[in-house]
C-alpha cells in the first residue's frame, strides 16, 4: 500500500510545483464558460415579415417604446381604463419558459401589465406573477382552441371588468378583473417580443398593433376586424385615434413608425437590450420540472469541482490554516468567483443571474475541496 502513499505525493508535488498555473488556467476556463464574450453584443433579430406588413421575432428579439416622463406638463398617471388590439400569428408551441409578448413597465414588476404565452397559453396578467404561485388574478386563452395560426386579439379592460376578443367575436369577460397600464418612478416602457431582461424572447409575428385610452365597444371591435380582412393593414386604425399605432410598414432610422400622429415611435436596437437587471433571480417553478435544470444544476455542480481542488492544495499546501479555516476560507473564494460571474451575467441578455447557480457554483468548490482532503487522507493511510 506504500505504493499508493508515494504516488499520491508524487502526484500532489507535480501538481503543487504548478499549483498557480493550473489555478489560473482552472479560472480562465470557468470565466471563459460563465461569460461567453461573444454573447455580451447580441444581434437584434427582430426582422420584417416577407411579402406584408409585420415584424417577426426570433430567439433573441425585442422592440420598445418609453413613455415621456412629463406628458402635457403632468406626471403620468396609471391607465385604468384601456384598449389593445394586436394580431399575432405564434409558434403553435412556445418554449416551456414564460415568453414575453406585450409588456407595459414602469419600473414596479408587481404592477406591470403584460400579455405574455406559456406553451399554447395566451395569458394576460398584472404583476410578476409568472408562475401563478401567489394565484393572482389573470386571463388565460388555449390558441390551439382557435383557427389557424394568426389571431387577431382585442383586450378592453375598465370599471366593467375586462374582455377578450378573438377574430371580432367576444370569448372571455371577467367582471372581477380590472387590469392597469402602470405610472411609477420610472419612465413607462412598452416592450414587444422580450422581457425587460431580453431573456424570455417570444418567437412569431406581431402584424399590427394599436392601443387606447379608451375603452373600445363590440360594435368597433367587429368592424376593425372586418378592416383587418379586407385591408391585411392597421392603418384604418387612425379614425379611431389610438395613442399608440403601429403598422409594422417600415421603419424611421431603425424605429417603427407610429401612425396615431404622436411620433411615438418604436425602437428597434441593433443588438439586445437589457432594460431592467435581474440579480441572483430564484428560478421558476415549471423551470424544476424540466430537463434544463438538471443539466443546469450538473454542469454548475461539475464545474467548480476542479476548482475546489486546486484551491484546497494550494491552503492545505500552505500550512498556514488549521482544517476549518481552509474549509471557511474555500467557501468563501468558491462563492466570490462565482458571484463575479453572476453580477457579470446581469448585462448579458443571453444569460442569466442566478441564485441556483451561485448555490451549485459554491457547492461543487466545496465538494472539490473535501474530494481533495478525502483521497489525501485515503493515500497517507495506505
């Protein structure tokens, strides 16, 4: 067993003789993986549809318009009463994470409005409630239950309740819910096709899009449809004097042009925005019942295990810390190191701050380090 005892020194001085060159290369390459550089500057893919008016949105796609602080000399106030008509045609079966269609923001996610899909669910919600565990209030509609794949959707809400409309004809009113265009600190901010993040993209088209400060009647509703069928254009939208009207025909330096006479036009970034940062967010409910997590959880579990290793040589080797000192202290730089990555994250569209990354970073520096510890203890016994 003597032998087992020599090739372990052996093996642990060569490594030792090394120990900051490995290190470093251990570093490079867990940075290398956590930030990806090519992925700080996504390309916008937002692109026009072929042969019509409308804009398609892809896995990396967004389109925002910000509200003036001051309108008219006065702050804005929160919109309790509203219409949105849009016609979208989606992919018949969205990624399993919550995509982001329609979202109105104001720096206050609890009050936010939005109209977002989950697998073939079209939902339509206030607050940030994603995955319906504090069961807020929200509309939802199955768009495998309609025709074809290109809905043409109205949503009036007001002091009546709300309404849903599909194709002219009225499919869903609840009376109990009372949805709201938020006001806050922040300026409000309508995004298309992304979350505030530029991390929950929807995939499909958005053909025309209006919206109002009023509440629209069944009688308009039908009649704009019909328009819709005749004309396949949003501009008949003007005699109903929208505050916001976008027919997807063009663009005004890389802005969609507003057609309600506002000039409020939407812009189209050339790369992913992150308009709001999201720190060590918890990930969502559904996100555990997905083959995702686990593979997550592996490689982020997995991958800091080297690092545990080189670290608890390089303490143990030192000789300057007694056992739970060199445990505390390979916590400690574990978590800092993966905390870097995750602050760095927060810019990155394409990735996300995480806090079951930082948990599984941290724990596979520890596991590394007590791996370490064990197959010393293991050879000086042979």
């Amino acid at each position: 067993m003597r032998t087992i005892k020599d090739l372990w020194l052996k093996i642990d001085n060569a490594l030792s003789a090394h120990r900051k060159l490995i290190l470093f290369i251990i570093l490079f390459a867990i940075f290398f993986a956590g930030f990806k550089p090519r992925e700080f500057f996504l390309s916008n893919d937002v692109s026009f549809v072929d042969g019509g008016n409308g804009i398609h949105f892809q896995e990396h796609s967004l389109a925002y318009y910000e509200f003036p602080l001051h309108d008219g000399g006065k702050r804005p106030s929160a919109i309790d009463e509203f219409s949105i008509e849009i016609v979208i045609r989606s992919l018949p079966q969205q990624t399993p994470r919550f995509s982001f269609i329609v979202l109105f923001l104001s720096g206050k996610h609890e009050e936010q409005f939005l109209i977002g899909q989950w697998r073939s669910w079209l939902i339509l919600m206030n607050g940030d409630d994603y995955a319906h565990k504090r069961k807020l209030k929200r509309i939802y509609l199955d768009l495998k239950t309609l025709p074809g794949r290109e809905h043409y959707i109205t949503v009036t809400s007001g002091d009546g309740g709300t309404k849903l409309y599909s194709d002219g004809q009225q499919i869903i009113e609840r009376k109990d819910i009372i949805f709201s265009i938020p006001e806050g600190p922040a300026n409000t901010k309508l995004i298309l096709g992304n979350s505030p993040y530029g991390k929950h993209s929807w995939e499909g088209d958005i053909l025309g899009f209006a919206f109002f400060k009023s509440l629209l009647t069944s009688t308009d509703i039908h009649r704009n449809y019909q328009n819709w069928v005749i004309d396949h254009d949003f501009l008949f939208q003007k005699r109903n004097d929208p505050y916001l009207l976008y027919s997807f025909d063009g663009t005004i330096n890389s802005a969609v042009h507003d057609h309600s006479g506002g000039e409020r036009h939407l812009i189209i970034p050339s790369s992913i925005e992150v308009i709001y940062n999201e720190v060590l967010a918890l990930p969502s409910r559904n996100y555990f019942l997905h083959y995702d997590f686990i593979i997550d959880v592996l490689v982020n579990l997995i991958g800091f295990i080297p690092l545990g290793l080189a670290l608890m040589s390089i303490l143990y080797k030192s000789g300057g810390f007694s056992g739970n000192y060199r445990l505390l202290i390979l916590f400690l730089l574990s978590m800092l190191t993966s905390l870097i990555i995750e602050i760095g994250q927060i810019w990155m569209p394409s990735r996300n701050s995480s806090m079951l990354d930082l948990i599984m970073n941290t724990s596979g520096g520890m596991i590394g380090g007590l791996l370490y510890l064990q197959l010393r203890s293991h050879a000086m016994k042979s």
